[in-house]
C-alpha cells in the first residue's frame, strides 16, 4: 500500500479512522530522517498491506505538534506512531526506527 501524505487535521482525523495504522513524522532535508525513511519502505516491501501516512514536519508543523498534544507522543523527527483504534500504542524515533522494529510493532498480537 503506498504512503497517503497527511497535509492537514481534517486528514489526519480521516487516518485515525482505521483500526490500526502506522505513521512516519519526517523532516525532507534530514539525513536521520532519509535512513528512517528508507526502513520505513522496506517494511512497506514485508508488509504491503499496512496502512501506512506520512506528515511532513516542516511543511505540517500544526499537524505535528496537534499528534503530540493529543496523544502525549512527545514529538522528535523523524518518529513512527503505531496507532490502534485512534490511540498512539508505540512509538519509535531517529535509530530505533528500523524495517524490523516497524515489522514487530506491526505484528504485535496480530
């Protein structure tokens, strides 16, 4: 499944919708960002079927810092949420996020 990039709250509400999906908040002129990015789909390539959004933290600063507040993920970038029926479960950040710590959250009592 290809990424669907978050521009805005109403978006981000739409996402949350889902049972369960996974985000990436990255900053575009990051190198940290650009390795976590490119775990991020090489865990799309083992899970293609995952329901996965990307925000743009420098370009969706609001949408950003509305994560944080409403679901008490102290934000860092590039960090990746696993959201379960509208709830942050886990989260990961700069070297944590990897292919397989994205794979194991994904399958985690599924």
């Amino acid at each position: 499944m290809p990424n669907h990039v978050i521009h805005d709250l109403d978006e981000l509400e739409t996402a949350l919708r889902q049972p369960r999906l996974l985000l990436l908040k990255y900053s575009p002129i990051c190198v940290i960002s650009a390795t976590a990015r490119a775990e991020w789909e090489m865990f799309q390539l083992d899970c293609p079927d995952a329901p996965t959004f990307l925000v743009d933290v420098i370009n969706a600063r609001a949408i950003s810092q509305e994560i944080a507040t409403k679901f008490g993920v102290e934000h860092e970038s590039p960090q990746a949420i696993l959201f379960e029926n509208s709830a942050a479960t886990w989260h990961a950040s700069h070297s944590a996020i990897s292919a397989s710590s994205l794979a194991a959250a994904w399958t985690a009592d599924y």
